[in-house]
C-alpha cells in the first residue's frame, strides 16, 4: 500500500472513531510452552496454525512488534491491524508511520519516533522457562533494543490459577558465576538444574511485579497482562521445562554467533547485582494504587504497573453500572476491556465469551493523542462494572508512583 493511500485510511478511521482506533486481535503462538486456554479463543483454534508453531498462548496488544518466533513467523504475526468498515484496513505499525504526530503527539514522535511499548495478555498451562531480556548492551550487538517489562494479573481472567501460580525471580544470594555456568555446561543432560539457585514467590491475582533487563525470571501459570518495551528478544537458561527440553538456540537466539559457546559472554547478560538483591520484592513488587478518590463520581482508577522510571506505565479503569464519565490522560494509549460492555466514546466496546482466530471483536482500542488530552467519555451500559486496562508509552505519566513508595 502506497503512503498516500495509508494516509487517507488513516485519516478515515482517525475521523470515524473521533480519534479512536478499533483494533483487531493480534494471536500469538510459542512453540515451547501449552496454552492455558484461558485467553477466550475458542479451543477448537488454539493449533490453527499447526502444531509445529505452538499452541495459541498470547494476545498481543496494540502491538508494533513483530513476534521472534524463528523461520517460520509470518512477517506480520504480533503486528495489530487497525480496524475500518469491518475490515483490517492498516497495521497500526504503518498509521503511526505517516501520521504519528496526530496519533501519539508531536512531542511524543520527536522524542521517541514512534510508540515504544508492547502490551500483552500471556496464558501457560504451566510455567515458562527461567529466563532473561537482554539490557541495552548485550541486545544492541544483534540489532536489537533492551526489554524491561512489567505484569499485572488480571482478577477476571484468573478464575483459575492453572498448574503452578509461582513465578521465580532472580537468584539465589550467594550464587556465583561459577554455579550458573555448571548448568549451561551440563544442558544437553537433561535438567541443567537452575532451579535450584533461584527464589520462587507465590503470585497473587490482582497484583503485579517489574523485571528490568538482565534480570532471571521464570513466570508463573496466572494470566499475565505484561507491559514492556516494544521489544522480543530473549535468552532461555533453563535446559528443561515440565519434562520438555529446551533447545540451546532458544538460548542463544539473542547472542552474536560467535558468542554461542562462550559461557563467559552468556552469563555477563545477567545483571548480578539485581538478581541477588536480598530486598528483590521490596524493589520489584507492584501493588495497585489508587489514581485519585473518584468513587461517588461513578468510577475508579488505579496504577496497576508503575515504578518504570516512566518508560511505560499502565492503568485499571472501572466505571459502575450504568455510569457515564469523562477522562483525561496525559497521551496516547491502547486499551483492552476484560469486563462488561458499553461505549469509549462513541464506539461500543465488549469483553467477549469466545472469540474465533480470525474474527474481529469489539474489546481493544487506541485512543489518540488530541482525544485523550480533550477527555474521553466512557459509558457503561450493562448491569456489571465495565472493566479497562489502559497501556501507556514512555514519557507520558511523570506523575506515576514508585515502587519503594509504595513497599
């Protein structure tokens, strides 16, 4: 599609929503881990792509980013679709492209180039591999941009917590290179051990936790909505995951080659200091907070990921039954609604019960720049509270609480 062509569906869709974009789902699949069949999509859909891609275990959100998912990733699998006359008109990627100023702000555009932010839902039967994002330097040598993100565990999609509601954060303290680099060494005989020089914690439906880059995580089995850097580059350090292996390249896919077998390199990706903090909760732990006292004003709102030296942020919105209520926010956002229906500005917004793969559903948003900055009005019109996740780029929430505040 030319630009001029991107432009003016750009500008229809800009106009037809009053600023507002309806997006399509973006269904993600991982080759290494089994859905937990919680995300809505209908069973019968979680393998649609094959079962050599992986079952369907994520939804990505307002998405950017393309999916790092090896040879046979789609070019635009991750990538959200703007949504016009019923039809996937654009990719978000491309409006932001050509008319970014108008949907993210001059400022923002300048600053940044662009929406640097990835959200998403992720669902696992059980618990994903111990593993790292690579900071600035180590992702810089393959091209690539540093990933801290951030989790929050959505009340309404926990209602069950799956095999292992546990999530292992950083090391153990008194853990030595040395020790890390016995079990990369021993990875091809069966399980490398990791595990047993990490710290698990007990993950709770409707709190969260920020992991910068170079920090060792394996999460747990809760529905996730994560925050993070529009980024996906990873490095897998445990061997074997509920009885399943893990190939080394998944180890190495974010390591210049010539790095692949050099354990010095590898283990220099973990920031040392951070994963053995002795405080990790106390510096890592998110619990909600509330934006302001709004509740005999029909809503309520609560920073449920912060603490991020204002790289990205994200808010829980929740108007009551029948309430109709104006909000003003600093910039531009995507939102997804997990609870109830009604109306974001003039569009109708739902969360649905099943949703087939390729069907176009009425619960995901982008609210513009100049739409946010003049108030968007959100109307609820069911007899239950009609539930939002509000996703912010970088810059745009100076105002968000720390997290040391806050423990």
């Amino acid at each position: 599609m030319k630009d001029k062509e991107l432009k003016s569906l750009t500008l229809q869709a800009h106009e037809k929503g009053e600023g507002i974009f309806r997006l399509a789902p973006a269904w993600v699949p991982r080759v290494f881990l089994v859905s937990g069949k919680r995300l809505k999509l209908a069973p019968q859909d979680l393998y649609i792509l094959g079962t050599n891609r992986g079952g369907i275990d994520e939804r990505w959100l307002a998405s950017v980013t393309v999916a790092d998912n090896g040879p046979r990733t789609p070019l635009d699998e991750g990538l959200s679709y703007i949504v016009l006359n019923g039809k996937k008109a654009m990719l978000l990627k491309d409006a932001i492209r050509v008319e970014g100023e108008l949907i993210l702000g001059k400022e923002a555009m300048e600053k940044y180039g662009g929406w640097k932010i990835l959200a998403k839902f992720f669902d696992n039967l059980g618990p994903i591999p111990h593993h790292l994002h690579q900071d600035a330097k180590h992702a810089r040598l393959v091209g690539r941009e540093e990933k801290p993100e951030a989790y929050y565990f959505p009340l309404q999609l926990n209602f069950i917590e799956n095999n292992f509601p546990h999530t292992y954060f950083g090391l153990e303290p008194g853990t030595t290179k040395e020790d890390i680099k016995r079990c990369l060494k021993c990875w091809r005989q069966g399980d490398n051990g990791i595990l047993n020089y990490a710290r698990a914690y007990k993950i709770e439906p409707g709190t969260g936790w920020f992991i910068p880059p170079g920090v060792l995580h394996a999460p747990g089995s809760l529905v996730t909505y994560e925050v993070q850097w529009a980024s996906d580059i990873s490095a897998l350090f445990q061997s074997m995951v509920d009885g399943r292996a893990i190939s080394w390249d998944l180890l190495v896919k974010g390591v210049p080659p010539d790095k692949h077998q050099d354990f010095d390199f590898i283990i220099d990706m973990i920031d040392w200091p951070v994963n053995l903090d002795e405080h990790f909760k106390d510096n890592h732990y998110l619990e909600p907070v509330p934006v302001a006292d709004t509740k005999d004003e029909g809503y309520k709102e609560k920073w449920i990921i912060y603490g991020t030296n204002n790289l990205f942020s994200a808010k829980e919105l929740t108007v009551f039954p029948g309430k109709s209520v104006k909000i003003k926010d600093n910039g531009a956002y995507g939102l997804i609604v997990i609870q109830g229906h009604g109306r974001v500005g003039k569009l109708p917004v739902e969360s649905p019960t099943m949703v087939r793969y390729s069907e176009l559903t009425y619960d995901e948003l982008f609210v513009s720049f100049d739409t946010v900055r003049g108030g968007v009005t959100v109307t609820n019109e069911g007899n239950e509270n009609l539930v939002i996740l509000k996703h912010f780029g970088p810059g745009e929430n100076p105002d968000a609480p720390s997290i040391r505040a806050q423990n």
